[in-house]
C-alpha cells in the first residue's frame, strides 16, 4: 500500500510512519517542520519526506500521487494557540483538510482524518459519546469539528472513503516538550528531570483520557482497513481506562522520576475543559478498536523514553 502522512515529522505523524514502514508500506511524509522536525523521523529513513504546506492545494496534489491511504495528521495543534491566532488555524486545518479531501477524490483514496475529544467541549454527562451534539469551546476544536464535517460530506458527496478519529490525549515518547503549546504529560517529564517546577493550570483535578501513542497509531492502521459501515464516521479514539487527573499524572511522574516537584499553580487556561473521558465501543465496534496500554504503562515508556533523551536522573 501506498499511503500518504501528513504532519509526519510531527509526534503522531512520525510514530505512524514508522509503524507504516515496519508493515512494508511505501510511504510519503508531508510537512512544513512548522511544529515537526526531520530528526522525528530518523528512525525511519525509508520515508520519502515532503516538505509542503497543507494550504497549497498542489503541493497536497502532488505529495498523494498514487496513495492509497491518506493519514491526514497535519494541523495547527493546540486550543490556546487558537485562540490566538484562530485564522491561522482555521488557514492551516480547515482549507488544508478540504485540500487532502480534494486530493483523495483525484487519486481515488481513502482518508483517516486526526480529529479531537475537542469538539464535545464542556459536555454534561460522560463518559463522552459520538451521538452527541458537539459543543466546541476553542476555534481549534471549531476546526477538527468542521474537518470531521467535510469527510463526512466527501463521503456522501463524492465517494471518497473517508473516516474521522477524536484522539483523546495522546502522549508517549518524541512528542514536544519544549514550545509554549506543549502539553501536560512532555512538560511534567522535563520538569521533573530537570529539577524544574511544573506549572498546573488551576487546581489540577481536571481530568484526561490519556491514550497512549501505540494505541493511536493502531487506530489509524485499522481505520485504514475497515470496511464501508464506518466510512463518513467519527470514532472516539480513548484510551479505554478511566480519566486521570493532572495532580495524579504528575504524582506518577515523579514518581517514576524520583522526583519531588513543587507545582506552580496558574490560572485556568481559556478554552480549555473539566473532563474528558472517552465511550470508545463504537470504535470497537466499526474499526475493532481496543486500546492495550495502560496509563501506568505508557507512563513508564515515555518517562524511559524522555530520560534517555533529556534526562539528568534514571528513568524507573
Ligand atoms: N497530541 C494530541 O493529544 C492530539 C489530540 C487530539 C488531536 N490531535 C491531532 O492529531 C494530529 C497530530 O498531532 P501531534 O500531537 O502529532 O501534533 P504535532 O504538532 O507534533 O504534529 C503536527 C504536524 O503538522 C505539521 N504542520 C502544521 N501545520 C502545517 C501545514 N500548514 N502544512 C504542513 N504541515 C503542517 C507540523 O509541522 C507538525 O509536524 C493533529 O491534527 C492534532 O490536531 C492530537
């Protein structure tokens, strides 16, 4: 197979294209290094890299020649970012998914679209379900819901086999700790090796479904693979455990870096919400999705992972 991964020098992006290699398929990256970087994807150099931008109609055109897949990760990730530049982001996620869309329907492809547990914004009952009217909170989470929209219609429209994923909180090793839009669980590790203190945004007992990164890319792989009941669909993609709170993530990563952080508590981010928390069955039950890594576990890899990289202190 053929496939195409945008935002492949990115923390997703990177990790699927080298599960794509390992299962023997050819495989074109596309990314402008906005946010990725090429060392993301020095583990696998079979990948032909694309430098382009997902707003050229052309340079999308011509990165998914001869694809079979199209994985579209590629985005202006991050609600707070949004909500600074929300043209930016609506540039780079909206016109940009109607550009993999139009190039799905050139090359006959199908699409695995990387949406977000953003579009429920602040929901009133959980755990969160697909049948659910959305409430986004953030021109980010505005974005992914209106990608997932234009798969759908590309679906009814025109054919194009096309499935939308709400990631939950995707963590694991390589993603970025270092920007200012970075998230928790990369920010914890480095503070935590470093010495450094964590800053928590409010009080901390809000909650994620953290997935962890294996389990992500496993959902695109079957997403790829499913049949057409689940084509114009969007699928929770959660890690299948209960939510974890932020004070309890950054307990277990001290733990796990023998560290004794002093968190520095700051406002509540705007956009942000309470609680996430996935109802995953009809991933289960349209792609055969079952998510394997426990938080504890993936917790552990990453924590390896980042003190190998980073880290002044043992990992474990
Ligand atoms: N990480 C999470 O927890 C999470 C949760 C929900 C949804 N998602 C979605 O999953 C996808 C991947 O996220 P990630 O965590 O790997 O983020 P990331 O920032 O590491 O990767 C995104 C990649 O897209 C690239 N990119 C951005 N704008 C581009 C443009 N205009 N043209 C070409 N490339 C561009 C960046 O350079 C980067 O490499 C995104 O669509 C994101 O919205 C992620």
């Amino acid at each position: 197979m053929r496939c195409l991964v945008t935002g492949a020098a990115g923390f997703i992006g990177s990790h699927l294209c080298g599960r794509l290699v390992a299962e023997g398929d050819e495989v074109v990256g596309f990314d402008n290094l906005s946010e990725g970087a090429k060392e993301n994807l020095a583990g696998s150099p079979e990948v032909d890299l694309v430098e382009g931008d997902l707003r050229n109609e052309e340079e999308v055109a011509s990165a998914a020649a001869g694809c079979d897949v199209l994985f579209h990760q590629a985005a202006v990730r991050s609600v707070p970012r949004s909500m600074e530049m929300p043209g930016l982001t609506t540039d780079a996620n909206v016109r940009g998914t109607l550009n993999v869309l139009l190039a799905a329907k050139q090359e006959s492809a199908r699409v695995v679209f990387a949406s977000s547990s953003s579009v429920y914004g602040d929901a009133e009952s959980f755990p969160l379900r697909e049948d659910m009217v959305p409430l986004p909170r953030s021109p980010y989470a505005a974005s992914k819901l209106t990608g997932e929209i234009y798969c759908a219609t590309w679906w009814r429209a025109f054919n194009v086999p096309a499935i939308s994923l709400r990631y939950f909180n995707v963590y694991g090793p390589r993603q970025d700790p270092a920007n200012e839009y970075a998230t928790v669980v990369p920010r914890f590790i480095l503070a935590c090796l470093n010495g450094d203190r964590p800053i928590v945004h409010g009080d901390g007992e809000q909650a994620r479904d953290f997935t962890y990164i294996d389990d992500t890319v496993e959902a695109n792989v079957l997403a790829a693979r499913a049949g057409q009941e689940a084509f114009g669909r969007a699928l929770n993609v959660g890690g299948g455990r209960q939510p974890t709170s932020i004070n309890a993530i950054l307990a277990k990563i001290a733990d796990l870096t023998s560290a004794t952080p002093k968190p520095e508590h700051t406002d509540e981010r705007p956009g942000d919400v309470r609680l996430t928390e996935a109802d995953i069955s009809m991933a289960t039950s349209y792609i055969g999705y079952r998510p394997k890594v426990s938080v504890d576990e993936g917790l552990d890899r990453t924590v390896m992972w980042f003190g190998d990289h980073f880290g002044t202190k043992e990992a474990g």
